[in-house]
C-alpha cells in the first residue's frame, strides 16, 4: 500500500544494501522487511516532506508518493488519507450501460485548471445529462502543464491541479450531483523526466519494448512487486479517492506473456474490492487490437474488463462527415463503414486492412454493444492533429449534429469531449512543460518532424513546449451563450434527454440493429426498438423510403421541415432526425 501520515515509510528495493528515510530532522536508516521491502519503526506525520536515499545515493521521491508538492523532482509529503470528511456514504455508483460519458482535461476545462475549479462547472454537466466524468490522468507529471500520459509518481495527484485533497473534494462534488468519476491511468509505460522507479529495482525490462520506451517489467525476473505497484494503484484509486472506475490507456502496448496477464488480475482484485465496498466499478480499455477477449470473462479466456474504447466507430464517422482519407482514414469514408460499426462494433473483424496492410481485428460475437465506448471526439483523436482542430473547424454546423445524433442514439456507451457539447471553437493541441532543456528540445523538434512527413509546413506546427499552446486549448464558457454554440448546446442537451428517456436506444446485443443506407444519396437510417434515427448527409433533402406504414412522428429533428410523402420522408440536408416507429 502507499503510505503516508500516521504509516510507517516503507520502499521495495531488492538489490540495495541500505535504505534511509531523509527529513529536515536527518537521516533515519530503514530496516530489511523480507521480500526486498525495507520499513521504519515510526511513522512521519502528515504534511511531512521526505526523500528516500538507497545504497547512500541522494534522496529521490518514494515510488509510492502520496505527494509531489514541488514536482518530479521534489520531496514527497506524506498525507492525512482520514482527513476528508466524506459525503458520499450512500453513494453506489450506476451501471455502464446507462451512462454518458464526458472526457475533460482538468488543466484546461476551466481557466484556473484546478480540481476546485472544476467543481463550479459541474452544474452544467447536469444540466446537459452526461452521467459520468472521464477525467484525463492527473499522476504527478513533469512541470505545471501537460496531457498527463509522461506521469511517473502514479500514486501523486498532481501538484498543480490542487494535489490529492483537491482530486477528493472534485469526486465528493461529483457524487453529490449524481455524477460517476472515472480516471486515465497509465499502465504501459512511465515517462521519462522525474523517472526514477529503476533507482530502486527492476521495475523495467530491455525483453520488451514500447513504443515509448523502456516496457515495464511485469513477466520477468522479480516482476511479482512490480505487478503489485501497478495493481495496488488502481486499487488505492477506487478505494481511497472514491472514483468509480479507471481507463486504462493503450492496453495493446502492456507486454505481459505471464499466464495471468496483469490485466485480468487487475480485474479480479478490482471486482473484490467492488464487492468490498458495495459500490459498482467500471475497467474502460483503450485498445488498437480489436480483441474481444478483453471484454470476455475468465472462463471463456478473457480478462473480464467492463468495456473498451471502439476507435473504429469514430474512424467511420469522422470519415464520412469530414471526407478525410489520410492515414488510419484511408480504411473508412464509406456509409458502409458507418453501418458496419454500428451493427458490429468492429468494422475490422479480420478483415484486411490497407493502412496496417494486413488482416486485423475479430468479430467481437455476443457482446453486450454498452461493452463498447463510442464518441465523435476524444482527446487523441482532437490533440493528435498537428493544429489541434476539433470537429467543429473541419465540419459544418448540421454535420457536427448529425454526428451527435449518430453518437448519441447509437447502441454503445456514448461520450463527448470537452466543449463537444456547444461546438467549441478553441483547439485542444498537445502540449508539455518539460524543464529538463535537452528533452524540451526533442519533444518540440519530433513534434515538428512527426507532421513535416504528412507535408506540414514545421513552421506552422505549435510548439508543445510554448505555454501559448495550453492557453489556448482553455476552453472559452461564453461561447455557450453565442449561435451557432447555443444551438448545439440544445441538441446534445436534446438527444441526451431522449436517450435517458428511451430505454429502446441503451445496450443491446451486437447485430440488433438495422441499417440501411445510400452512398450515392448520402442518407442512413438506423432502426432498434421502434426507434429510428434518419441521416441525411448530402447538400441537398433527401427522400429516405420507409415502406408501409411509412415513417412514424418525429420525436427529435435538427432542423426543419422534416416532411412526410407517401411513405418516405424528407430529410433537410445536413440533419438528423429521430422517428418514433412503434406504432
């Protein structure tokens, strides 16, 4: 467990002669535990800062830190864990099934970027019926600014956004308003300023790489405690900041050829402690592999988390509204796609897949579609292009509904990104703070080289490390007061509204959806439970057939008029209407 005020300081480090706990008040040697653990006899008090010396090397931060008050580099603080007084005891969590997810970024969802900040917007997460909050990783990180994905003290909120007593204050709010809290996590690799985890023992391996460096070490020699850092932290998570679920980042790139792979094992001990505290908890994946086996339980050869990212719903969306055709794109742009993804999940289930240029992926069978997370935008999808360009600067207002309607009344587990919800016009661009010059340098250079290869202009591309692309990637919370924002704001307020109200549009088996669809006439209507979702995509009205007894009342449409003719009906271009066909 991490330890902090009123616990005894405790470290693994199985190769190290001598440990030493170092305060203001000096130097207090550390004694062999068994199994590599070194322990104190007497605990420091709360709000006590602390390295930890091994082998009489100068203090570092503990592995396990509670606490990183000035950074990677800094000393660690231990902490009061009981000092919260907690408002949610009657507090048990939702069903995934149920829920609308919405991705933020705590630095740049409010000018302030704190945790405290945070809590004064959640009243407009209510009103527009998201259920639940999926906040990007706030592991302590390099510098006062950044995504989060280079953490490396993963038991430390970060610094900048109000530490671990604001993180709790930002969850109690969250419950108290109704809402769920889910947290990224990153399990497949650390990153590389304040890394200082291979000071202390093998916690990674040169058996396996990453495509961001040294692999953890979780199948190797002494990889039990490793393991255990990485399962007790998702545990300390749930268990001792409340939140009701984790995403764990990029799954395909956890190496772990172990029988039990850290991923199941997660998942058990996480459906104890669910157990445990009576309370539901979620396992979200993001995964590149198209496995269904990451959803399947133990017993069919599965790791029996909750649900996963589906990147292959977004990829055929994005595909056919904005017409892009480049990179992962040049797979999709096809309504076909669209509607693959939305009776499969999976648009590649083994099939051959040009940009990988070879067969991928399998069909994901009986699956429940609430195991799949769906969205029109994410932080990657967002951030990962050169100038940040959210959907709303590559597409025009009536697709950026229709994208809403075909995220929001699809079968799956919908979420929207920061800002989605009104059209925001600021760019979410990546950004870091690296202090260390020459890895400033490199990240800003490879930054620039990464785009030049897709025929970029370097100058243009942002600069990562220039605190001008944070700033601007700050959401701006007039614009939701302004058209066309305003107008947007009410159709996702609208849709979600309706999927709370219909229960016909949650889960459901994979393949109980119909689609039908035009590519030349660019509509698709999609038809579950009484329910159909009609979308027009082309620059001119379309007239979609419906056959006897024809279209049923408009519950929800984007735009007017939506006309009844003979048994079709007419759907303004660039719109989406929902149809109420149980009668």
């Amino acid at each position: 467990m991490s330890w902090g005020g009123g616990t005894p300081p405790r470290v693994w480090s199985p190769r190290a002669r001598g440990v030493a706990v170092e305060t203001a008040s000096g130097r207090v040697p550390l004694a062999p535990a068994g199994g590599g653990w070194w322990a104190g006899a007497s605990a420091l008090p709360p709000g006590t800062d602390y390295r930890l010396s091994v082998d009489g090397h100068p203090g570092l931060p503990d592995p396990r830190s509670p606490h990183q008050p000035e950074g990677v580099h800094g000393p660690s603080r231990t902490v009061d864990g009981e000092a919260h007084a907690w408002g949610d005891a009657s507090w048990t969590g939702a069903e995934l099934a149920d829920a609308v997810l919405y991705e933020l970024h705590v630095g740049t969802f409010t000018r302030e970027g704190t945790f405290d900040a945070a809590i004064a917007r959640l009243g407009h997460l209510v009103d527009l019926g998201v259920t639940a909050v999926e906040i990007m990783p706030v592991a302590e990180f390099p510098g006062d600014r950044g995504w989060g994905y280079d953490g490396v003290d993963l038991y430390a909120p970060h610094h900048a956004y109000g530490g671990p007593d604001g993180l709790r204050r930002l969850v109690d709010a969250c419950h108290a308003r109704g809402l769920v809290v889910v947290l990224d996590v990153v399990y497949n690799h650390l990153g590389p300023d304040g890394n200082y985890l291979g000071a202390y023992g093998p916690y990674f391996t040169d058996r396996h790489r990453t495509p961001w460096g040294e692999a953890i070490n979780l199948d190797g020699p002494e990889s039990d405690e490793v393991r255990a850092f990485i399962v007790d932290n998702a545990l300390m998570w749930l268990r001792d900041f409340h939140l009701d679920g984790l995403r764990l980042d990029a799954v395909h790139a956890i190496v772990d050829t172990s029988a039990v792979h850290v991923l199941e094992e997660l998942a058990t001990r996480v459906r104890a402690l669910e157990a445990e505290l009576g309370r539901r908890l979620w396992l979200i994946a993001e995964s590149d592999l198209n496995d269904p086996r990451l959803l399947r339980d133990v017993a069919h050869g599965g790791y029996a988390l909750d649900a996963q990212w589906c990147d292959d719903f977004h990829h055929a969306l994005h595909a056919v509204l904005t017409g892009e055709r480049t990179g992962y794109y040049q797979d999709f742009g096809r309504l076909e796609d669209l509607a693959t993804a939305l009776r499969r999940a999976y648009v590649f289930d083994g099939r051959y897949a040009r940009y990988r240029r070879r067969h991928f992926g399998r069909p994901a069978g009986d699956l429940d579609a609430s195991r799949f997370v769906v969205c029109l935008q994410n932080h990657d999808q967002v951030g990962n292009r050169a100038g940040g360009e959210r959907s709303s600067a590559l597409m025009s207002t009536g697709l950026l509904e229709v994208g809403a309607a075909m995220v929001l009344t699809a079968p799956f587990v919908p979420m929207l990104f920061q800002g989605e919800e009104w059209g925001a016009s600021t760019p979410f661009l990546y950004f870091t703070d690296h202090r260390d010059p020459m890895l400033a340098r490199a990240v800003s250079q490879g930054r620039r080289r990464e785009f030049a290869a897709f025929g970029w202009d370097e100058s243009a591309v942002p600069d990562p490390q220039s605190e001008s692309s944070f700033t601007r990637s700050r959401l701006d919370w007039e614009e939701p007061r302004r058209e066309p924002h305003a107008r947007l704001l009410a159709w996702h307020r609208a849709l979600i509204a309706l999927r709370r109200r219909l229960p016909q549009l949650r889960g459901g088996e994979l393949g109980a959806v119909s689609v039908r669809f035009d590519e030349r006439e660019r509509w698709l209507v999609t038809e579950r439970g009484g329910v159909a979702v009609a979308a027009n995509l082309g620059a001119r009205a379309a007239r979609i057939p419906f056959g006897s007894p024809g279209p049923g009342d408009v519950l929800l449409a984007s735009a007017d008029p939506v006309a009844r003719s003979g048994d079709c009906l007419v759907v303004p271009p660039e719109s989406a209407a929902v149809l109420d066909q149980s009668i």
